[in-house]
C-alpha cells in the first residue's frame, strides 16, 4: 500500500514524506523532484521553456509511472490534484493525506527557502500574497475531496506529522 501526501507548496510534503517512509521502512517519492532529475532541468527552468501544460503533462507520466509500485511514500507536486486522471489515480493508488497550511505559514516558509526559485516558480504576476490566496481557494476542495486524513503543518514539526500519519496508518485496513 501507497501512503500520498497532497497539498500546498511548503506544506511539508517532501520533509514529512522522507521521515515518514524511514518510519514504515518503505521507499520515498517525490514526483517533482524525479521530473526535474528525469529531464535534468529545475521546474523553474522547466516551466520558463516548455509553459505550465508541458510541466502538468509531465506530473502525469510521472505519477502514472510510480503508482502502481507498492510500499511507498509519494510526495506529489502541488498541482497534482487539478487533472481528473491524477485525482483518479491518487485516489486508488493508496492512502491519501493532506498536509495543510495557513497562508501566512505558506507565504513564510517559501521565503525561508532558498531553493522556492527554482522549485517552485510563480503562477501569475500578483504578489505571493494573492497568487497563494487564489491558488488555494481552487485547490483546497481538490484537496479535501482527495483526503483520507488531513493534517494541518502550521503547528507541528515535521517528525510530530509523521508520527500522526504512521499512527493512522496503523489503524487502517487495506
């Protein structure tokens, strides 16, 4: 069994992902991270060549490539959840979380880190503020529909997170 964990940028999903597949002794996935080692680019490089649908048709092969392995923590991108087939997928492939965050959290946390840059470029030319807002208020029903379990990261350290999941998981038939 697949545990997927969806959500916003910043929300954790690669650092809690890592933690947590050394919990389960399983492998860790990170989807946008295997499309940038795959076409040897960064997303920001990526996006600024070939555009937004080139970089979603990628997130596509990527998460059609690794969702039918087993015993693996998958991080996906953050707009994962926006083609249909991808909802579908993420949905039958495993266990699915949602890591959450307060905009304000969001906003700082991708100040804080040095590679937002390349990893994660800009949607629109609106302030991070608004562009956040926005995004977020069209993906968070995505988000919701797709959970099994939600988690809000505001609060939490990553590893208190992992330990959260792992204790769900634990008491989940499949």
């Amino acid at each position: 069994m697949n545990t997927v964990l969806i959500g916003y940028r910043c929300c954790g999903k690669t650092c809690v992902g890592k933690i947590l597949s050394e919990m389960l002794a399983c492998r860790f996935v990170d989807t946008d991270k295997m499309i940038a080692s795959a076409l040897c680019t960064s997303i920001e490089e990526l996006v600024a060549k070939k555009g937004w649908a080139y970089f979603r048709q990628k997130e596509t092969q990527v998460l059609q490539q690794i969702m039918y392995n087993k015993n693996q923590v998958i991080a996906t991108g953050g707009g994962m959840v926006l083609a249909p087939e991808n909802r579908a997928c993420i949905k039958d492939a495993g266990f699915v979380v949602w890591l959450a965050a307060d905009v304000n959290t969001i906003i700082q946390r991708m100040a804080a880190d040095i590679h937002t840059p390349a990893s994660r470029p800009k949607f629109t030319t609106r302030s991070l503020f608004e562009e956040t807002c926005t995004t977020l208020a069209n993906r968070t029903p995505l988000y919701e529909k797709l959970a099994d379990m939600t988690v809000d990261t505001t609060c939490h350290p990553p590893r208190e997170i992992a330990w959260m999941i792992k204790r769900r998981l634990d008491h989940v038939r499949f």
